[in-house]
C-alpha cells in the first residue's frame, strides 16, 4: 500500500494494458521467465501490445537473455497498430483482491448502434466502489438488477467481490440482444461463472421502458448509462417501473460529467420523477477514489470527472 493505495505488480499491470511508458521500473526488475510467460499468454490477444513492451526491454537492455526477446520481437515486426475492432482481454483488479477479466474492444467507442462492445470509466469506478464500500452501504442488496451492462464488468465484481455470498440474484440486461449472447456471456465464461447462468445470473434482454422488470429486484445499478439525454424518457420509465416494485430500495448510477448540461437534465429527470437523490462519491469530492481508479485500475488520466448517484423513493 502507498497512501492507502494497493500497489499493482507488472505481470497485473501487463494484463491491465498498462502504457508502456509506465512500465519500464517493473520491467527492469521482474524475474525474466515470469515475464516471457506473461507475454506469451497475451501475444494470443494483443501481438501489438507485446511488441511494444519487447521494444522497450531490447532499447534499454533491460534482460539478460535479450536473444529470446529479439526473435519474438522480429516475430512482431508485421504489428503495426492496434485495430480498434479487435478483441483484447483486460483485466480489472479492485481493492487489490477483485480479479475480473473482461473480453473487449477497448478502443472502440460505438459500433452496430451499441457502445456496449468496450467497458467505460464510469464502470470502473463503480466496482472500485462496490469493493471499497463497508458492509453496511449496500445492506439489503441482494437481487441486483444491473440496466446497460455492457461488457458485464459491475455485475462480474459483485459477483466476485465481498458481497457474494449476500448474493441472491443478479439480473445482469442490456438491450442489445447481440451483445448478450455474444460478448456478456462470453465474459462470464472467462470469469468462469458460467455454471451460475440460470442459476444466480439471468443474463437477459432489457430494453428501457419496453421491457418488464424482474419483480424481485431490491437494488438497481447502471454505469455510464446517462451519456445521451435523448435517452432519458425511455430510461426514467424503466426506473419509475424498478420502483413500483416493493422490494426495490435504491439504484446506483455511476455518470461520466462529459457534458454538465446532461446531467442537469438527468438531475430534472429524477425531480420530474419524484426520486430523491444524492451523491455517494464523486472522482471530485473524494480525490482518493480517482487516484485509485486512474493508478490502479485504469493506468491513465480519467476523461471527465464521475459521480455515484443514489437514487430513492421516500416513502
Ligand atoms: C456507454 S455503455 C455502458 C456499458 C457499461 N455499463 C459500462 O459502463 O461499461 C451504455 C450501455 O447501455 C446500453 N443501452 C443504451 N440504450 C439502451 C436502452 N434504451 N435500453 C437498454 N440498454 C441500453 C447499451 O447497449 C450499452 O451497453
């Protein structure tokens, strides 16, 4: 730990696609066959990224056996770049002890009208949340509907993370049916929790305002699902309808403030619909959940600043 910050070890960092630039302590000092066999396993999902890494160790002779470093590297030599529309995987790591490995396209912003194919900084700072938080903040969260899951990363570290066991159910939707049964399911079997689909995971089909909600839920949560306000009447209906169920307590976004206009309007949305809300964390009112987030999850300057709202009905 330094500054109440969990250190991240460079083979982790490897796997967090970690800037090169960032590296080069790590590289310096880590044991030489642990690291080949690092790269090894990721030149079958990102030979850019090894090529990379291996120029630097080469320019700075950093390894004593720079022969196997030079043929893999001229192994390399037809990477150019990374293609955005190519899969990666990326591992997440929070509180140093939550371990999720998600199959994505980080570099990719929107593709076949959905911008679920990649996972957003807001979902991380979620799950850096979620594994920070005391018992008490999420007591009585047990049937988890998560709305815009993406690439699954929220629902995958609730399910991984200290509240598991408390863990009844989790409705882990999108609305795009593609994404479901393609890349969310396919992170689950990366995490491998596919022998919980069916069981304490639904993944399934969530289009706001169009489909029904799971009249079991307790708690809702969603990240980065309030980027685009023509999409908060479909949105707010699809959370006026969560809290029609009795059970549901409280529903979590976490909002990237790339446009403080939108989030006013989200803002209005939640008065329009009677809902209380309040800040829980923000990356501005709580500068050490941003250092985490940006020096241990995401290895770079967030874009924007992110908040966590919680939402309610008073009864
Ligand atoms: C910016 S992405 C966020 C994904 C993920 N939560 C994250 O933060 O990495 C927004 C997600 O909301 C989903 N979405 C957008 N409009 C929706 C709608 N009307 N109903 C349900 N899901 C929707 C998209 O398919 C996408 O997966």
């Amino acid at each position: 730990m330094v500054n109440g910050i969990s250190e991240v070890n460079v083979y982790d960092r490897l796997l967090q696609r970690c800037p090169v630039t960032k590296l080069h302590d790590g590289l310096k000092s880590a044991d030489s066959e642990k690291l080949r066999d690092r790269l090894v396993t990721i030149l079958e999902v990102n030979p850019y990224y090894v090529k990379q890494v291996i120029r630097v160790i080469i320019d700075n002779n950093y390894h004593n056996d720079i022969e196997w470093f030079y043929e893999k590297y001229v192994d390399l030599l037809q990477y150019s770049s990374m293609d955005s529309k190519k899969m990666d995987i990326i591992r997440y790591i929070f509180n140093g002890e939550v371990y999720v490995d998600i199959n994505e396209r980080p570099n990719l912003i929107s593709a076949m009208s959905t911008t679920g194919f990649r996972t957003w900084e807001a979902a991380s700072y979620l799950c850096d949340y979620i594994s920070n938080v005391d018992t008490e903040s999420l007591n009585g969260c047990s049937t988890v509907l998560e709305l815009g899951a993406g690439t699954g990363l929220c629902s995958l570290t609730l399910l991984k993370g200290k509240f598991q066991d408390d863990l009844k159910k989790v409705y882990v939707t999108d609305g795009d049916t593609e994404l479901i049964s393609g890349q969310l399911l396919s992170n689950f079997k990366l995490n491998e929790m596919e022998h919980e689909i069916g069981q304490k995971v639904k993944l399934q089909r969530l289009l706001w305002g169009e489909d029904s909600i799971p009249n079991d839920i307790d708690c809702v949560i969603g990240a980065d699902v309030t980027y685009d306000d023509t999409l908060f009447d479909d949105l707010f209906k699809c959370l006026r309808q969560c809290f029609e169920i009795e059970s549901c307590k409280m529903c979590l976004i976490a909002s990237t403030i790339r446009n403080v206009e939108t989030d006013r309007k989200f803002l209005e949305h939640c008065h329009d619909s009677d809902f209380k809300v309040e800040i829980i964390q923000s990356t501005e009112l709580d500068p050490q959940s941003k250092a985490r987030v940006e020096q241990t999850i995401l290895n770079k300057p967030l874009i924007a600043p992110i908040m966590i709202y919680k939402i309610y009905k008073e009864i």
